[in-house]
C-alpha cells in the first residue's frame, strides 16, 4: 500500500532545493499558494526573480565563516571560545507562501 502525502508548505534547505521543487510541482499540475507554500534558505538574489518569488531565509555566509575560522584560529592557539555563537539572518517574505494558510512568519 502507498501511502500519499500532501504538505501544505515544503521548507526546502536552500533556494536551489527550493527552485526544482518549484519545478517539479509546476510539471505534476500544482500551484504554488493554492496547492503548496514552499520556501528556501540562502536568500540568492535569483530567488526574488522566479515566480511566484521566493520566500527564503537570508544568511550571510561571509560573516560566519570568517567567525568560525577565526574561532578555529583561537582553538589552534589554545584560546578560550564561547560555546554557543549565534549570528543573524534576515527572513526575505515574498511571494511563495500564502500567509492565509500558515502561521506568520515571524
């Protein structure tokens, strides 16, 4: 027995994921927002140009990695880190999520 699966909202790990379940709903006869939210993470600039746009997570990249290199530079040197690092994201709300049918993002 198969059993069928129908999400309302796919949360992919990053916006190319993102864009070939876009894709694949687009070719098996789904609309985004009536049928299916989806969203991504990265926050590429191409994902403000697809359509519907995308709605995605925005992470800088840059900055953690020159965080975390310079926190593996401080092990090296047997210096002290902090145990949790938290940085900042920017969540980019476009169009890929239909807000009446989930909860806001906050």
């Amino acid at each position: 027995m198969i059993e069928v699966y129908n999400p309302s909202i796919i949360v992919c790990a990053t916006d190319n994921i993102s864009l070939g379940v876009m894709k694949a709903a687009h070719e098996n006869g789904l609309r985004i927002l009536e049928d299916l939210s989806i969203t991504g993470f990265g926050g590429y600039s191409v994902s403000e140009f697809t359509y519907p746009s995308l709605t995605t997570v925005k992470f800088h990249y840059k900055m953690a990695g020159e965080m975390a290199a310079r926190k593996i530079n401080d092990l090296i040197n047997k210096k002290d880190i902090e145990m949790c690092t938290t940085l900042t994201f920017e969540i980019l709300k476009r169009e890929s999520v239909d807000k009446k049918r989930h909860r806001q993002l906050q």
